[in-house]
C-alpha cells in the first residue's frame, strides 16, 4: 500500500480509486492497493443493498487486508428522492441509519453526495422549495450522525449540467452547506466538474476546512491521469488544496480501460504532480 505523499510546505495527499464505471473498488480492493493506492472509495447505495452476509464477508475481507476505505461515494439509490414531491423523510431516515451504519463500520470519514438521480429537480417544481427540501435533507444526516455518535461527514458534490439540473457548481454546493451550518455536512471537491462548468477554482480557497472528500479524472473520456498526458489546470487544483491545508484522500473517480495500469499511471502522475508543488 502506498504512503501518502507530502508536499514541501503542505499537506499529505493519499490517493484511491472510487466506484464508477466498472471499478469496482470493493470487489478489485486488492488489485487497487496492490497497484500503490492508498484507499478505495466503494459506492454506499451498493453497499446498503447488500445482504448482512455479504456484507460482513465485505467488510472482514477489508480488515483481515488492511484495506483503507477512505470515503464512500454513490449516496443514493436513484428512486430516494430528494426533491420534488416524491420525498419520503421516514424512507430517507431508514436508509441513512442502515447504509451510514455499515459507512462507518467500514472506516469511512465521508460520504460523497453526488446522486443526480435523487436530487435532480422535476420539471415545473420550484427550484426555491428544492433547495429548502435539500438542506432539510441534510439537517436530517446532520441529526442521524450525531443521534448514533458516528465520525462521518456528508460531503456535498457539485455535479455538471450534463448529469443533474441542481448544484452544478462548487460555489452553489458552498450555499448549500453554509445554509445548513452542521459540522457534519462539508464539501466534495471534484476537478471533473470544476473543468465541466468551467468553474474557477479558486472559490475552494472560501471553503477552508468544509472540503472533507476530493475527486479527480482527466476531463478528456474521463479516465485516469496518466504520465505524459498533461491536465489543464489540474497543477491548480492541487495548489489550492495545498493552500487550504487539505490533509485528506483524493481519489479518482473515473472510466476504467485496464484497472491495474491505470491505477499504476494514475499514482505515479499524481505523486509527481503533488511532489511539485
């Protein structure tokens, strides 16, 4: 398993592979750490539907490996709605105390709020009652987290037009989490969708400590960094995680070609990246 990677004034950085595509982290653990990441990132609304058997099999196998899962990501199933008319906030409490439970006991410090499918907002409803009904959803972690004494956090991700018409930026996902004000609702911080929307990223600077998850992949197909193939923009991006004081996992969330050389390009352009800042 590889170290994290310190930077000459900054912090550590520790990089890993979520779910997405056909990574599989929670299946291909062992090839991922292998391949020099640190930690991998399983997708939660997997993890909740498992049976009780599979997922203590999951969860030794992990142990009894010494495999760091560092944060989870793929909140919700796409029919836990969010907003719109469907929610259901005695559905949403069950879900959050079974899946966050089985969060924790695996060792994750965060959990990655993308889940367009849930929080994308039905045509004709009110972008304004949306947003009320998204921070109530959040209070409602907030409450579950402190009701079962958990050290998890749920990060807000801003997910690009292309995928969900609701917190696109960075900047609204900052709004969102600064009208909830709970300690235990932070950021995700995603180079994808910064590079998507054409987003400035020095509004990570105004979010400080409130960044708890990051994400990363090469905008171009979306696939792993890889030595040789220059990022615009992603040096920057590291920078401002640097100058924020991130100390936490970044991992790559991201179309796999073949997972173990991308793995293997990926921690190696990205140590070099970190090691140059």
């Amino acid at each position: 398993m590889s170290e994290s990677i310190k930077t000459q004034d900054g912090p550590k950085f520790c990089f890993g592979v979520s779910d997405f595509s056909t990574s599989e982290p929670l299946v291909n653990a062992e090839k991922i750490v292998a391949c020099g990441m640190a930690f991998i990132e399983p997708g939660m609304a997997k993890i909740a539907a498992m049976t009780d058997s599979d997922f203590d099999a999951a969860a030794d196998r992990l142990k009894q490996n010494n495999i760091r899962v560092q944060s989870v990501n793929w909140f919700l199933p796409p029919d836990l709605k969010v907003t719109g008319p469907e929610i259901d906030e005695t559905k949403s409490r069950h879900f959050l105390e079974s899946a966050l439970a089985r969060a924790v006991r695996l060792g994750a410090k965060a959990v990655v709020f993308g889940s367009p499918g849930s929080r994308s907002v039905p045509a004709g409803f009110s972008l304004e009652d949306a947003t009320d009904q998204m921070v109530s959803f959040l209070r409602l972690c907030s409450d579950v987290i402190r009701e079962n004494q958990w050290n998890i956090k749920i990060a807000v991700e801003h997910v690009n037009h292309t995928e969900t018409n609701f917190i696109n930026t960075f900047s609204q996902a900052l709004a969102i989490a600064r009208a909830v004000d709970r300690p235990e609702i932070g950021l995700a911080a995603d180079f994808y969708h910064f590079a998507m929307e054409e987003e400035s990223m020095e509004v990570m600077t105004e979010a400080g400590d409130l960044i708890c998850a990051v994400q990363l992949a090469n905008p171009e197909g979306r696939c792993f960094p890889k030595p040789g193939v220059e990022i615009p923009r992603l040096r920057d991006f590291f920078q401002n995680l640097n100058d924020i004081g991130y100390a936490g996992g970044v991992s790559v969330e991201a179309t796999v070609e073949e997972l173990e050389q991308d793995c293997k390009n990926a921690v190696k352009h990205l140590s070099d990246l970190a090691n140059s800042i």
